[in-house]
C-alpha cells in the first residue's frame, strides 16, 4: 500500500486477516490504524479497529488486551453493543458471572435487538420465558438446531461464555457427523476427560467426510487440537477456503503423510498447481488419488485435465481416455475430449463414433463446445472426401455439420460461425460443376452475425474467391487487432456474467489462455494476409502453451497445405 499507516486500508486488510483467522496478521495491520487514528487524539471517534484488534486477541486468549482494547472501543456508538458483548465474554472467560451480566445489559441498552446477548443472558439466568420471547422476536433463532452445522453456531457462542455443559448437551441432539464428534472431542479435552476425548475423535475421523464442509475460523483449532490426519483433512479445508493456499497444503500434508486418503491428495493437487507453482507435485499427488479412487470419474476428469495443463504428448492424453473407457463415458466433458484428441489424430471415424454413442447434458456456461466441434469435425470429413474425388459423399458430411443430432441436448446459437463448411461446400459445388450453387455457399460463408474468430479466416477466403480482397484483408486485420488486443490484455478477465466461460480445473490462468487464444487469432489472421512466416512465429508460441489445441492442429494443417 501506497501509505502503510492508512487507516481505510489497513483495517481492510485486518478485516481479510480476521475472516481468515489470521489473527497476528489482523493485528498488525489494525494497530497501524490505531496508531494513525490516535496521532492527535487518543479518543478517535472512529473506534472500529480498536475493537477489531479486541477480537484477534480475545481469540488468542489474550484477556488483559483484548478487554483493554474494548473498552476504549466502546465510547463510540457504532461498536458500543458489540463492546460490551465482547467485554462480557470476556468477565466469562474470567469467572465474572455478575460483571458477565451487567455488561450483557449495557450491550442491551445500545441494541436492544441483539439477540445472542438475549438468548446469553437467558441461558445464564435460567430465563425460559427470556428464550421464549426470542423465539417470537426471531422465529428462525432456534430453527435447524439438528443440524450439526447450526449447531456448532451456538456452541461457538456458548464456550466464549463458559457454557460447556449447554454446548455439549446442544451438540449431543445434533445429527451425528465429523465436526459434531471433533467439538465433543475438545470440550472433552477442555474437561480433562482424555478417554471422552480419544473416543470422540475416533467416532469424528470414522465418519463420511463426503458431506462435510467446516466453515468456520473458530474450528480450526478444534480441528488442531484433534491433530489426526482426517482432522488435518478437514482443517486444510477450511484454510484453503480462507486463501491461505500454503497452510492448507501443509495440513494436507500432514494427512496423506499418515493415511492413503484420496481427496487430500487431490486437493493438493490442487493447491500445488494453482498456488504453490509445483506442476509436477501436483501430478504425482493427482495420480496417487487417482490410483487411490479409481472410481471416481471426477478425479479422473481433473487428471485429464491436469495432464492438458501440463501440455503432455497428445499420445500420452489419449492413452489415459483408452485405459479408462466407462469413466470417460461417465462424463460429457471427458467424452468431447477424447473425441477432440481422435480428431486431432485424424481418427474421423472414431471421433464421430465417440459422440454418436453418448447423450450430453449442456449446461449454462458449457454451451456450444459440443456443437462446435461437431461442425469442426464434419468439415474435417468433407474436406478428406474431397481431396480423395467423392464430391457427392463430401456434400452429405458437411451438410450433416450443419444439424446437431438429438443426443446433442443442444441446438443451433444466433451467434455460430459455419464459414468453414461453407466454403468447402463451395468447392465441392465448383468440382460438381454447380456454379450457381457454389456463388450461393461463398455468399453464406459471410452471413454470420458473430464477432471475428478463428472462423473468420474462412470467411476472408471465401471473400477472394468472390474477388472482394479489399473486405477480406479488412476482416484479416480485424482478426490480427483482436488477437494482438487479446495478447496485451492477456491478464484482464474480459467478460464475466451470464454465459461466461466456466474454467475448467487447472485452467484458471487466465493470462496462459488469453496468450494462448491471442496468439492462435493472430496467426490465422496473419495467413490470411499472406504472412505465413508470422503465423509460423504466433504458432510456435501457442504450441508451447498446449500442442493438442484444436485450432492449433487446424492451423498447422493450413500451413501445411494439407486443407
């Protein structure tokens, strides 16, 4: 930051170290705002931090500052409610019940609606009428109890103010599940009750961890009292939801140090990919989880696409969909991409094979992938036919590009560009003799509403062969202007709202895609423009991103004069 003593930005920043459960970092950053707000007046009316920096301590069980700090937050009205419920936690956590309660009612006097300080003091002064009428105040104050979830809610509450029988007889109605048992473990371990204590934490590590998302900051040091390798699982969790990638994969560590456990190795995968900078860690941890779950189709589609990430032979990619058939039949995502790789091969039959066998599912955001290819694929057939001299076989495949089959789940967009079937369609016409037809093709190669593409190089040629080379060189610079744009830009995320594109695992660089994507535009535009030497450079550089990029094999055919 520009100025390490601002107050807005320091306190932001406490504010994201707090979320995190940062709470040394979170204090560092709220005394510089301290220090700042206290330059010239020791009683700033802008207390926030004060009592911000009251919290991280009070959670490192520092008593002394933190109540030193909530009382000096708690002059000004905008945290004086939360002050003083802080304060009373605090008298609590000293044995104070008398103090506890009155500062409880000075809480009550700012903010009379403030329910948990009601439902505290009802529980320390047995006021059942108290609880009844937060029941009415609140109709959902007490509702999900059950749950294990809404549960831990109020044992959180009730251990800062010592209510240990109350948050175990809470937890003991709740439905049983990991964090239900790892709580039980460490309040029994609070009690000195080491037998309660290993018996909970075996019941929290035995159960489905499937359904089990611990949340919370105040967990992580059940979780770390616990200390096993679920334990650790569970903990890593919740830090890798927090941002704080290194510690996650830390605790992870820990667990798959001790216990062949799939989903941890996984999420380090994960966590050394996109954070740590550890591409072939996380393929080692990814592959021992696969090998660990072999039948789990998620894990295998990550590993698909970690081995893309990773640029592998397009050998090595295909050889992982053709050991593992009835999982890349279990997905849409891994069934378009096996077919992708067979196409790119050359293995046209196959790849038609692989989609014709298997019913999609599109979803929002996952819209016109299948589709695409599908027109891709069918172009590639009909220019194979036409270069063997079956013209009339060519014209059915490519016009059968043009209509999705119903196991598609999906049809046609505003938006799609069919330049590529067209034109061939224009070819075949002239080798028919059909002049007229071939005139009508060209001019349909130009009727998309779409934006520039890949496609667009179609669309330049068909523009020279209707002896409009001023329009296709225009188009051709359009293309090369939005590629170099792409190239420039490649770290701005250019679109987010409906319809975006979904990143796939392993895939959120967003600078790796844009660099990628830039660099193929600018080299279809470039031998558009007759520049094959440029196309030859830009293509070199998407090659090193991923050599098994679909437009990137088309490309190099382009210039390899095989279409």
């Amino acid at each position: 930051m520009r100025d390490e003593g601002d107050v807005r930005s320091n306190e932001a920043m406490g504010d994201e170290c707090l979320r995190r459960g940062e709470y040394d970092r979170a204090e560092t950053f709220y005394s510089r705002a301290i220090s700042r707000l206290t330059l010239r007046n020791d009683n700033p009316y802008h207390t926030e931090p004060l009592y911000k920096r009251a919290l991280c301590r009070f959670a490192r069980k520092d008593w002394k500052g933190a109540e030193d700090d909530a009382w000096r937050s708690v002059w000004s009205y905008p945290v004086r409610s939360a002050g003083y419920y802080l304060l009373a936690k605090i008298a609590a956590q000293k044995g104070n019940r008398e103090e506890c309660l009155a500062l409880l009612e000075k809480s009550l006097e700012t903010n009379d609606s403030h329910l948990w300080a009601k439902y505290i003091r009802a529980v320390l002064t047995g006021d059942e009428a108290g609880k009844k009428a937060i029941s009415k105040e609140d109709p959902l104050f007490f509702e999900g109890m059950d749950i294990a979830r809404r549960a831990i809610d109020f044992v959180i509450e009730l251990l800062d103010f010592k209510c240990i029988d109350l948050a175990r007889e809470i937890l003991l109605h709740a439905k049983d599940g990991a964090m239900k048992f790892y709580y039980l473990a460490f309040l029994s371990k609070a009690e000195g009750d080491l037998t309660a204590q290993r018996k909970y934490t075996e019941m929290a590590d035995a159960c489905d961890w499937k359904c089990e998302f611990p949340a919370r900051a105040e967990s992580l040091a059940v979780l770390e009292s616990a200390g096993t390798p679920m334990a650790e699982y569970y903990r890593g969790c919740i830090l890798y939801n927090f941002g704080r990638w290194e510690d996650a994969c830390a605790a992870w560590e820990k667990t798959v140090g001790e216990k062949d456990f799939a989903p941890a190795l996984r999420n380090l995968a994960l966590g050394y990919y996109d954070h740590l900078s550890r591409p072939e860690d996380a393929r080692r941890c990814l592959e021992k989880a696969f090998a660990s779950a072999p039948e789990s189709d998620r894990i295998f589609y990550e590993l698909t696409q970690l081995y893309k990430a990773l640029n592998l032979p397009i050998a090595e990619r295909l050889a992982l969909y053709e050991r593992h058939p009835a999982l890349t039949q279990k997905r849409d995502d891994c069934t378009l991409a096996y077919s992708v790789l067979c196409t790119i091969i050359g293995d046209y039959d196959r790849a038609k094979a692989i989609l014709d066998a298997h019913r999609f599912h599109t979803y929002e955001g996952g819209e016109g992938y299948l589709t695409q290819h599908h027109a891709w694929l069918h172009f590639l057939i009909g220019n194979q036919l036409l270069q063997q001299g079956r013209a009339e076989e060519a014209v059915s495949a490519l016009l059968a590009g043009l209509v999705f089959p119903e196991n598609y789940g999906e049809e046609k967009n505003y938006f799609v560009n069919d330049a590529p079937i067209y034109l061939t369609l224009a070819s075949c016409m002239k080798v028919l003799g059909e002049m007229q037809e071939e005139q009508s093709y060209l001019t349909l190669a130009l009727s998309t509403k779409g934006s520039a593409t890949v496609h667009s190089y179609f669309q330049c040629e068909a523009l020279r062969r209707l002896g409009r080379d001023e329009e296709a060189n225009a188009l051709a610079r359009e293309m090369l202007r939005i590629g170099e744009e792409r190239i420039a830009n490649a770290a701005l995320d250019d679109y987010y709202g409906v319809g975006s594109p979904v990143y796939p695992p392993f895939g959120y660089d967003i600078e790796k895609a844009h660099t990628l994507t830039g660099n193929l535009m600018t080299a279809f535009a470039s031998l558009a423009l007759g520049d094959k030497s440029r196309a030859r450079r830009s293509a070199a550089v998407a090659r090193q991103i991923d050599s098994a990029d679909f437009s990137l094999c088309l490309l190099q055919r382009l210039l390899d004069a095989v279409l």
